[in-house]
C-alpha cells in the first residue's frame, strides 16, 4: 500500500486520482447505509417483535461502514497531499 502512495505521488498523480477514490468511498458508503436501512426495515416489518435487536445491529453496522469510510478519505487525503 505504501509503495502505491508513493508510485503515486512520484508521478503526480495523486491530486487528479485522489477526488475520485474519495468520490467512490463516499457514494459506496452511502449505497451501503441505505440498504442496511431498507433491509432493517423490510425485517421489521415482517417481524415487528425483533425490531429492537434489528435497530441495534443496524446502528452498529452503520457506524463500522462510517468508520471504514473515514479511513478511505483520510487514505485519499494523504495521496493528494
């Protein structure tokens, strides 16, 4: 990984390829979020009486993609610096 950051930034190209892998990291996380989302709720509805143990997994699991979204940013960032 740090060999690729460096390729990179030798190059030149990690201003011109870093706004497009945090693009992607952002748009992954969002498509990522929103069907945990429908999916929690398509269970909830179909079995409202879990719908507490549902909302906790989904809230966890929502904060690791968001974790993991971080990341990648802060990863683009470093390249484009």
């Amino acid at each position: 990984m740090l060999a690729f950051i460096t390729l990179l930034q030798a190059i030149n190209l990690g201003s011109a390829v870093s706004p497009i892998g945090a693009a992607l990291a952002v748009l992954g996380a969002a498509w990522g979020i929103g069907k945990i989302g429908s999916n929690a709720l398509e269970a909830m509805a179909r079995q409202p009486e879990a719908a507490g143990s549902l909302q906790s997994a989904m809230i966890i699991a929502g904060g690791l993609i968001e974790g993991a979204t971080l990341f990648a940013l802060v990863v683009c960032l470093l390249i484009a610096l």
